[in-house]
C-alpha cells in the first residue's frame, strides 16, 4: 500500500514539473513544493520556493512555502548537531548550534545552549558573542533596556577573552554609538581603526562620533538605556547606511494622506490625528508640531504592544484602543507604519477604528503601486 501511495506521489511530482515548466504560477510552485514535503524532500521545496519568488517576488504563498522549508532544513541540522553535540561535546558545536536557533527566533533555544556551552567551556567567546547578538536582536526590535544592557555585557566579555575580536568591538561601537553613549563608543571606533585599517564605515563613523561627543561627557549606560526604552526609538541613526538613492514618496501618496487625516480630525470628538511611519510623521488638528507629545506616546504604545503581542505568541499587534480620562487613543498599524486618533470618550471609536485601517492599508497598497 505504501509502496503504490508513494508510486501515485512520483506520478504526481513529474505531472508538477511539467506544469511549473509549461505554465509558471505562485500555485504550482506551491503544490510541486508540497509534493516534495510528502517526499521528505525539504531542500527540494527550498528551491521550488527560491525560484517561484524570483518569477513572482510578492507571493505570501511562496514565502510561507520558504519559510517552512527553511525551518524544516535547520531543524534538521540541528538534529544532527546535538547527537554530535552528545557524543563528542566541543565549543564549535555548540556554537553552530545557537546560530540556528537564532536563525530560527529560538531565543530560549539560543540561551540554553550558550550557557551550556559556557558551563562546559568558560573561555570560549563564541558562546557570549552568540548571547550578545540574541539580545541586540530583541533590542533593535523592542528598544528593551534589559535586552540591550545584557547585550553589551556580553560583548564585553568576548572583548575580555579576546580582545582584538573585531566583530565584538564593532557591535558594542555600534549600540553604543545608537543610544548616544558618544564617548565609549569612540573608544572602541579608535581600537577598530587599528584592527581594520581602511574600513570606511568606522572612518565615517569614528568622523561623526568625534564631532558629536566633543562637548559630552562619559553617561551613566543603564541611564541611556532606559531613555530609549522609554521614547520608543533609537537617539542616532544606523551605523551603516543603504546607500542605495532614497526614493521620495509620490506627492500623490502624501496628499491622499494628508486628505484621509484631515477627514478623520473633522469627525466629531477628534483633537490629533497621526500618521508615523519611522522617524517621520504626518499630523493633523490641535498638535503644535513634531515634538508634540502626543506623537512620542503614539510611538511608546504602539512599541510596547508589538512587544506584549510577541511575548504571549498571539501575533502581531495590528490595531487597539486605550481608554483614560483623557478619552481613547486609537491605533492602527503594520511594520513600521501607524495611524493613530486621540479623541473624547463619546467619539464614534468604530467609525474611527475602520478609517485607521483604510488609511494604513491605502499608504501602503500605494507604496507598494511606486515600487
């Protein structure tokens, strides 16, 4: 019975092929990859996956379809790497072991086996260096005071075992530099121009540390910290930047958001309407100008959120509602994209509810239409 099951499957497969050959589809794709999963064929659906993406890039199908391939192929080898792990313990292993699960957001997994991996082996750095990305990681995409200090711990103590570990010097400048800690940050930038000498992105940055911090003193770490923890966003810009030309949003796209927020502010109870996607904004009615509060709070909730939602594994935060005596603030949002209202406790939240989304969802199926 197997044998004719699996006799019926290799029919189907050839039948696939020649479909995605003949007419190329996300769907094809899809069903040959799914094919190749009854086969046990994983690296298989990884590439299926790989080439339908290249013909139609947009498909939720296609990179659901990777996804599951990719997490079936390190789940694999990490099978592999703990039996090895087992019988022949060595810090190579553990530490190729945490990479995996870091690939795959195990950030449980990564801890246990780099603890593991300290117990066995104190002066391996591999195992802190695998910590302190973890951390970086939750900190970039929580703006966690907690997960950022361990961060830089960790990087320390790689930097203490070895301390000519360019990567570790260059992570902690990094973070460092991120939450305005100029003046640490500056001395890991000098040791990283003796080490890598010619490395433009630490001439460039070491150039900009130095004028910024001429005028500041060293800051308390935990301090910094917790401001950025408390503002919802990073104080400087990204070390490394795209140098790719910035592309500059249609007028288009601003004027229809403009035009949605200036509806929504003239809808009974509403005072301030924005709309925030990054560092930049968008307002509308009794907001004063960039700096308004109501912005920064928008920022921290919609931050703090995205975080709860994570950590009870129910999703993505996509749109909710606080109440106070102040009244309710609404938000919508999607990545980096928010729409927010701040209206009377008598406000119509529905209607205002269902005109966030519209507006979210039409910036970015406009976004989408320029790219």
């Amino acid at each position: 019975m197997k044998l004719f099951r699996r006799l019926k499957i290799w029919k189907e497969l050839k039948h696939l092929e020649r479909r995605v050959h003949d007419t190329p589809s996300p769907s094809t794709y899809v069903d040959l990859g799914q094919v190749y999963i009854n086969l046990g064929m994983t690296d298989h659906t990884l590439k299926v996956a790989e080439e339908g993406l290249k013909l139609f890039p947009k498909s939720d199908e296609l990179r659901k379809l990777r996804k599951f391939a990719k997490t079936a192929e390190l789940n694999s080898r990490i099978k592999d790497l703990r039996a090895k792990s087992n019988r022949a313990p060595h810090p190579d292993l553990y530490r190729e072991l945490a990479s995996l699960y870091l690939e795959l957001g195990d950030f449980g997994a990564v801890h246990g086996i780099a603890e593991e991996c300290i117990r066995r082996f104190p002066q391996d750095h591999g195992a802190y260096l695998v910590l302190a990305k973890a951390r970086l990681t939750n900190f970039y995409r929580d703006m966690s005071a907690r997960d950022g200090l361990e961060a830089v711990r960790n990087l320390r103590r790689v930097i203490a075992l070895d301390p000519g570990h360019v990567k570790a010097h260059r992570l902690l400048a990094e973070v460092l530099f991120r939450i305005d800690a100029v003046t640490e940050a500056v001395q890991h930038l000098e040791i990283l121009r003796d080490l890598a000498p010619g490395d433009r992105d630490v001439e460039r940055l070491l150039a900009e540390a130095l004028a910024k911090g001429s005028a500041q003193s060293a800051q308390d770490l935990e301090i910094l910290f917790h401001e950025v923890e408390a503002m919802g966003e990073l104080t400087n810009t990204p070390v490394i930047k795209d140098n790719k030309p910035t592309r500059v949003a249609s007028e288009e796209a601003i004027g229809s958001i403009r035009d949605a927020l200036a509806h929504l502010v003239e809808l009974s109870g509403v005072h301030k309407t924005a709309y925030i996607k990054g560092s930049k904004a968008l307002v509308k009615g009794d907001i004063r100008d960039g700096k308004d509060s109501f912005l920064r709070v928008v920022r921290v909730l919609a931050k703090a959120s995205q975080r709860v939602s994570r950590r009870m594994d129910i999703g993505n935060f996509s749109k909710g509602c606080l109440d106070g005596d102040f009244g309710h603030i609404c938000m919508c949002c999607y990545g980096e994209v928010c729409a927010a209202v701040l209206c009377d406790a008598g406000a119509p939240v529905d209607r205002i509810m269902s005109e966030l989304q519209e507006l979210v969802a039409g910036s970015l199926y406009l976004a989408n239409r320029l790219r």
